[in-house]
C-alpha cells in the first residue's frame, strides 16, 4: 500500500512540473499582452484610406493612450 502511494505522489509530482513548464507563465502572458512604446512618441490608428481617425500618444508609464484628433495623409504620424 505505501509504494503505490509513492508511485501516485510521484506520477502526480512529474506531471505538475510538466505542465508547469509547458504553460507560460503570467508574468509572461502579461508582458506579451501589454504593447510598450517609447513615451512622447506618436502614431495614427483607426485608418480608413488616407484618413485616420484617431492619434495615439506614448504616455510616460509606456503604454499607448488615445488621442483627441485624427489627421489625413500626407500629414499623418507613422500608423500604428
């Protein structure tokens, strides 16, 4: 009875660290998810044509934030 108890302790322990290294972590996911950018910099989004609706800005915590104003090429900032 003890070793199939450590047999299924093990078979429990060598899958957990299997999917523990499969899956990344959140850390990871997060970072993958969150598009960071060089604050101060600029780009057009929402872009139909030669018409973008919407600028977007770098903020200083490195994440894009929308801007209030759109612009139409050849005026436009790189699009995003």
């Amino acid at each position: 009875m003890l070793k199939s108890i450590a047999k299924l302790v093990l078979a429990a322990s060598v899958a957990a660290t299997a999917v523990s290294m499969a899956s990344p972590s959140f850390a990871a996911k997060k970072a993958k998810k969150a598009a960071s950018c060089v604050p101060l910099s600029w780009c057009a989004a929402k872009c139909s044509g030669n018409v973008c609706a919407t600028g977007m800005w770098c903020g200083a915590d490195g994440k894009w934030h929308q801007g209030v104003t759109g612009c139409v090429e050849p005026f436009c900032t790189p699009k995003c």
